[in-house]
C-alpha cells in the first residue's frame, strides 16, 4: 500500500513561541500518584482523574478540581469500604455535574460508573455486575443527548465472545441497555480485542484499540492488528476495520480523528518482533471502513540514535497539523515530550520534557490551547501528577533544536477529603 499523502499548505504552531503559563504538581511527599484522565469542565476549570497510594499497598482513586489557572480547589480519595477503584475516564455535562468510570475489584473485575455535583459530592455509583462476565473495565465515557451517558466497556478475556461493549446510563444511575461490538459471532477472525477510546464524529461513534486477527487463509494464526470500528447514530455496527492485514501492519491504535465528513484517520504504533522496536503509525480511512493509506514515522524524525518512537496522545491545531505527546528511547533512557507533526506525519517541531514513560494525557482546550497530565518522579518512590498548559501563536513552521525541559517543581497543597461510596 502506498504512504498516504495530503498535500495542503501548512501553517503550524511552533514549539518556539509555547510558552509555559503555569504548571502545578499534584500529591504528597513519600506515595506515588498516577494521572489517568483530565477534562475541562463548565467553568473552563479542570478535573483530574488519578490515583494514589492507600493503605495495604492498595492503590484509591484520587479525582482533583482546579480553577482555570490549575490551582485545586478540592481534592477526594474514593473509597468503597475495602474494596478498590480506578477512574479511567471522565465527562462533564451542562449542569456541572461530572460523571467517571473505571474498574472495581469486587472478588472480580467490574466496570463502574459515577456522578458527582458540581461541588464533588456524590450523586450516584454504579457497579455493573454480570455473571456472564468475569471481568470487565470501563474505558471510555461520553455524554449523549437528553443526558444519557455512553460507556465503552472492554471485558478482556481471551475466550469471552463479547469482549467490546457499549452502556447507555440515564443520568439517574439506571441501565437502559448494552450492546455488543465486533463479536466473534459476527467476525470469527477476531480474538482477544482490546478498546480504548470512544469518539463521536458526524453524528457515528468510533472505537479504536487492537485485536488479534487471523488471515482468512490461516484462520489458526492470529496477528496483533490496530482496530477501528465504527457505530451509526443508532448505535448499530457499521463496520469493523483491522488495519493493516494487506500489509502485515502488527501493531495498536490509540486514537481517531475525523480530517472532514469522509476521512479519518488512527494515531497508532506499529511493532516488530524486538520489544522496543517501535514506531509511530498514522492510519487513514474513510467512512466505508476502508483503508486509505498510512504514514509510518521513523526513529530518525527523533533524532539520532533513537531506538523507538511512541506517539501516546494527539490533538488537533487546525484540519492538517497536530500536537502529540511523545517517547522516545535512546541510550538506554526514555523520554517524553511534545511535537508538532501534519498528516505525513513529518515532525515539525519537537520540545523534551523529561523522562520516564507512564501513559499521559493531552486535551485540546475551549481557548485552542493544550494542557498535558503526566506522572513525573521527583525523588525514587514519589511519582506525583504534574500538569502543564501549552500556550500558543500561529507562525510558518521551521525546526529549531530544542533544549531539555528543566522545571522546580513546587507541590500542591491537598485539601483531600476521603469520600465513601457504597455499592448500589
């Protein structure tokens, strides 16, 4: 298949002229705090979901509100008696209330749902318990209209039938229905899928993550393949997309983005058979379910002496540029950081942050500015959230080399509260 190719002129936003106009770092000296989510929310603040150290070694859920500038305005430990959750995902409708998912160990693995106020108070928590399950983790949370809450739920065992499934909540708690996709009923070539992320485009929803598919002329062996599938506005499958056979692509998906109506295309990475061996993937596809094209980007964009390259999170600037978050392995060390590529995935301009390589997250804000969630080590055995904003002008794209990113990091005061959520 040929390199997918848009050829457009390009007008981008350089790493040169980002600024940054505030950072903060989130936990307590002495335990590890992970970022798993962060979204704006009706008063242009933000919700952080993460998680921190409890008693037992266990680790609690950890969900922070903050003013427009990131400064916390309220902080609060999940509890479920002696049971333990993890937030994954959050939403935020037009009334402020907030409403996350995530997993629940309760003997088993379930996925699970709450409310909140707009002052953090708990409306409702549901656990969704299914005996035809075993496991089940919700990764993925949208708002829908009349207020119903879609929850993308991955029930990841390999010998499950239905591994990705589709809740539709009221925004009273209750289950109106459930709905499976890319069932090997229907696909029998499918094993063992994994989702990731649920996106609504053009009035359809996309799913994106990995399966393992087999050729239909050695339907024994199965190939780890990035997956696209895609729901109509009535929430029926419209089709199941595994990128890459054609070409022997092995590899993930992490991330869709409509381009226009018709095209769209997958932020991914694409493997060999070296662990480390890696490297960013955009996938392009129109609204057939039908591959287009793809842009493999090599470990040299990076710099030399790369090993590996991973792409963890994208957004949009404009239709043909976009800020990724990075990581790079080079000289036994991984680092992390921003680019700016377009849709040949041609790096543009490239800032490194630090090191480590725990999973971030980067969203696009109202003001078209970016705000980054990532763990940061400040001493061993003290991970703590660190978020940063990214402060932007429009100019003509040059590649400048940019220096490592050096930062005092001064911690945030917590006001945590420990909030105890009973199973309903």
């Amino acid at each position: 298949m040929k390199n997918f190719v848009l050829i457009v002129a390009i007008f981008l936003v350089t790493l040169s002229s980002i600024s940054q106009k505030w950072e903060h770092i989130y936990g307590e000296p002495n335990k590890n705090e992970i970022a798993e989510h962060i979204i704006e929310i009706y008063d242009n603040g933000y919700y952080i979901l993460g998680t921190t150290e409890g008693e037992n070694e266990l680790y609690v859920a950890w969900n922070i509100k903050t003013d427009i500038n990131g400064n916390s305005l309220y902080d609060k430990l999940i509890f479920h008696n002696i049971y333990t959750q993890v937030n994954y995902s959050a939403a935020s409708d037009n009334n402020g209330n907030i409403y996350t998912c995530g997993a629940i160990l309760l003997n088993d693995t379930w996925p699970i749902v709450a409310k909140y106020d707009s002052c953090g108070q708990k409306v409702w928590c549901r656990a969704f318990v299914d005996d035809y399950y075993d496991y089940g983790v919700a990764k993925d949370i949208i708002i829908i209209e009349d207020n119903k809450v879609l929850v993308l739920v991955n029930h990841d065992m390999e010998d499950y039938i239905d591994q990705a499934v589709l809740y539709c909540i009221n925004n009273d708690g209750d289950l109106l229905w459930s709905k499976p996709y890319a069932s090997k009923n229907q696909h029998p070539l499918i094993d063992n899928l994994s989702v990731y992320n649920l996106n609504n485009y053009n009035n359809s929803y996309f799913i994106d993550g990995y399966c393992y598919w087999a050729y239909p002329d050695d339907p024994d062996h199965f190939y780890l393949r990035p997956l696209f599938i895609k729901v109509d506005s009535l929430f029926n499958e419209e089709w199941v997309l595994p990128f890459g056979v054609a070409d022997s692509i092995v590899g993930e998906a992490y991330g869709t983005i409509a381009l226009n109506d018709s095209v769209y295309f997958g932020m991914g990475v694409r493997r060999s058979s070296a662990t480390y061996n890696k490297n960013s993937l955009l996938m392009f596809f129109n609204d057939q379910g039908e591959e287009i094209g793809y842009n493999q980007i090599a470990n040299e964009g990076f710099g030399e002496n790369v090993e590996f390259n991973l792409m963890a999170k994208i957004a949009p600037i404009d239709d043909t540029s976009f800020v990724t978050k990075f990581y790079i392995g080079k000289n036994d060390t991984v680092y992390h950081g921003e680019t700016i590529i377009d849709t040949s995935g041609t790096i543009h301009e490239m800032q490194i942050r630090g090191t480590g390589g725990a999973i971030p997250d980067m969203i696009k804000t109202q003001d078209n500015n970016f705000l980054v969630a990532i763990e940061v080590e400040e001493n061993k055995g003290d991970k703590d959230i660190w978020v940063y904003n990214l402060i932007k002008t429009l100019n003509r794209c040059h590649s400048i080399p940019i220096p490592m990113y050096t930062t005092a990091f001064v911690r945030e005061e917590s006001n945590r509260a420990a909030l105890i959520l009973p199973i309903a």
